[in-house]
C-alpha cells in the first residue's frame, strides 16, 4: 500500500452558490485550498468553520485520488450547515470540491 503522502494532492473548494446571507461573508467565486492537512491561507479566501464540517470528508476522499462516480456520487457539490431563510437569518453556501489542478479560476 502506498503512503498518504505518495498519493496526496491538493484539493480547491470553490463557491458556486450562496442563497440567503452568509454570515461568515462567503461569496460566490471563494475558493478554500487544501495541501495536505493544512487549509492555506495565501490561496484561500474567507474561511467558514461550519462549513468545514460537510465539506472535509469530501476534501479528504479527493486528496486520496477517490473516483465519485464509483461511489454513485454524480457530482462534487456539498452544501453548509446553515439552513439558510426561513430557518436561520443567516444563508447556506454550495461548494464544488475538485483536484486542484482541475480548478480554473473565474476571478
């Protein structure tokens, strides 16, 4: 078996949607970057830890080389914690989490 480290790789998570108000000030276009176990913040923008919560077994299984579609996982979006309106006044944020070097930035 080849180590973690033979395998890994880095893993954007890009804003696609934001409905409601973020409170965490999530725009859509944000990017999240991970190498290794590290978020690093010279890539990243703003940064959601309840966010984190849905998105890091994704970000985790995508850094090992994980084939979604395997899975019977169409695509590669996963959604905050946050509920959004009517339930919280605050909004729920879709990301699309990809390899790194599949990310083609729109900014």
């Amino acid at each position: 078996m080849e180590s973690v480290a033979k395998i890994s790789r880095d893993v954007i998570a890009v804003v696609r949607e934001v409905r409601g108000n973020c409170a965490a000030g999530i725009k859509v276009g944000d990017v999240l970057y991970f190498s290794g176990a590290n978020i690093v913040k010279e890539k990243s923008d703003n940064i959601c830890a309840y966010a984190l919560t849905n998105i890091m077994p994704v970000v985790f299984a995508c850094r090992l080389g994980t084939d979604f579609e395997k899975l019977g996982i169409d695509g590669r979006l996963w959604q905050c914690v946050d509920p959004g309106p009517p339930y919280t006044p605050g909004g729920t944020v879709l990301y699309e989490v990809m390899p790194a070097e599949k990310y083609k930035s729109k900014k």
